[in-house]
C-alpha cells in the first residue's frame, strides 16, 4: 500500500503503526477483535480513545495495551489509523491524521457521501482504496455491509436494474444506548404474561423505566417502522444513504433505483435484510444459487431442509 511504502526507510521497520481511535466502543472492540487475528501485521498497535477512556486497558491478543488521549500530536509516526468513532469525532480528527501522512479507514458516516473518498467493501471493490485523493478510505454503515455482497453477485452476474430492500434493524443501531434499553424493556413485559393483548399496555409498562430510549415508541414485543431522521420524499436519512452507499460502492448509475424500507426490531445485534431485485439479464435461480455458494462472503443456507438464516444464529 502506498502509506505503508511511503514510510518504509532503512531507519524504520517494514512493518507498520497500527492506531484504533475509539477502542473501547463496540465497534471499536470488533475491530481488535479482528486486527488481533493478524497481530504480526503490525510493528506496533496504539489505541486512542475520549477522556474517560484514557488509562483503560485492553486485551489485543495476548497482549495489553493501554488507552492513550487523543490529540493533534497523536497521529505522528502512525502508518494507518482506523476510527471507530462516530462521525463528528472521525471529521474533527481524521484531518490531523491525514496531515501526518496516516492512511485513515473511517468506520463512520462522517465521509461516505465524498466523491473524493472511496467507499470500499473489500471482497466488492478493494482497488478503489488505492484511490483516495483525501488520504481517507470510508466504509458503508451496517445494513449496508448485510446486503453488499449479495448485491454484488447479482450484479455481476446479471447486472441490477432495481433494487428493493426491506431491511429488520436491531437494537445495537442506536450504540449501547439501545441495547441496553431493549434489555430492560424485555426485563420488565417477561414479568406480564398477559401484556401486549391490549393496545397502550406496552408503552404504559415501560414508561418509567430509569434507562432513557433512544427509540420513538417501545421496543420490545414492537416493531418500530422509523429508523433515522426525516428526509425527501418520505423517506428517512437512513433509507436514502443504504440507497447511496449501494450505489456507490457497486458504480450503479444515478438512475438505478436502490430502495430501502428500514424497520426497527427486537433484536439485539445482527440487522436483517430481504433483497427484491430485478436485473438486464433473465435470471435463473439455480445458477443464482450456485453464484452465492461461490462467493467466499456469503453462507447458503438450503430451504430444502428447512434452514433459514435468523439474526440470532452464527454466521
């Protein structure tokens, strides 16, 4: 890579500085998760995280690494620098790293929608990384990581004309936050048998719950049809980036329309996705079938004998 190349020297190891901003969210824990499997990718591993993280120490394989604050000088001698943050953080200090020649891969929206920032999912499109004029390399949100590479097969089998998704967003869309209050809300109706069967019996018991919802009606034993913020046409914000950042990650033309229906659900973590879509090219579903058992990404599961895939099931 061209950050990695640009820092190697006869006075520097060829391999290079790791920094995770924002470690200690969930994000940020699957990130080292992840990272830790290639531990010997990296020269060094730096974690840097908000005022209340500094000091908290954390497992990266075998080792223990400490939280370090994080500012403007933080980023010197780092090689790659991936921000598991949200997008005001990653847009406050992205720019730092970039001027210390830091390769960044941003986790947040912060900088999906720049035409000068690839948007990559490394099985779909991990040249367009090499392309990156802001020194940034962004990475589509989680329902849009759900779906991307069956997309990606269709597309590159028959070529998408249409696409419809109805996508079932869990607790874990609203951070912590939102874990936690489903958890509580469950707590309290599983001690109701009775409840739901009368309309306003939910939202009365879980009114004066102490945890605070991030949600606009309740959770549990609920489906919530309202994920992000108003925006054009009846759409929510969050409808319209799944339809942009399919697009963009694919190179669909603006005209292809990518359309979303984001309903939130009683899950806790994994998001759900049911694709409609219509192609260029007559579709056939046998080799549509063999097309997704090739993909290295992707787990057929055979309805033949009755598997389904569920959010609560491995991957």
């Amino acid at each position: 890579d061209g950050a990695y190349a640009r820092n190697v020297t006869a006075n520097q190891p060829e391999r290079p500085v790791l920094a995770v901003v924002g470690p200690t969210g969930l994000v940020g824990q699957a990130v080292i998760d992840v990272l830790a499997t290639r531990a010997d990718a990296w020269d060094d591993v730096r974690l840097f995280g908000s005022d209340r993280s500094v000091g908290r120490r954390m497992l990266f394989g075998v080792d223990e690494l400490e939280v370090e604050p994080l500012d403007s000088e933080s980023f010197a001698g780092v090689d790659v620098a991936i921000f598991a943050t949200p997008a005001d953080v990653s847009a406050k200090w992205a720019p730092f790293a970039t001027a210390s020649d830091c390769l960044v891969v941003d986790t947040s929206a912060a900088f999906r929608d720049d035409d000068d920032v690839p948007l990559v999912v490394p099985e779909v499109n991990a040249d367009r990384a090499h392309e990156r004029p802001k020194g940034i390399v962004a990475l589509p949100g989680p329902v849009t990581w759900g779906l991307i590479d069956a997309a990606h097969v269709l597309h590159q089998g028959w070529e998408l004309q249409h696409l419809v998704v109805t996508g079932l967003i869990a607790a874990v869309s609203k951070s912590d936050a939102g874990v936690a209050r489903l958890r509580e809300e469950l707590h309290t109706v599983a001690a109701e048998p009775m409840i739901g069967q009368h309309p306003g019996d939910v939202r009365a018991a879980v009114s004066d719950l102490p945890v605070g919802s991030p949600f606009p009606a309740p959770l549990a034993l609920n489906v919530i049809p309202w994920v992000g913020q108003p925006d054009e046409g009846g759409f929510t914000s969050a409808e319209l980036s799944v339809g942009a950042e399919v697009r963009k990650v694919l190179g669909l033309h603006e005209s292809v329309p990518v359309v979303a229906t984001l309903v939130q659900v009683p899950v806790v973590l994994a998001h759900s996705m049911a694709l409609h879509a219509r192609c260029a090219r007559p579709v056939a579903i046998d080799k549509v079938r063999q097309a997704c058992v090739a993909a290295p990404s992707l787990v057929h599961l055979d309805e033949q004998t009755g598997e389904v895939p569920t959010p609560i099931d491995p991957e």
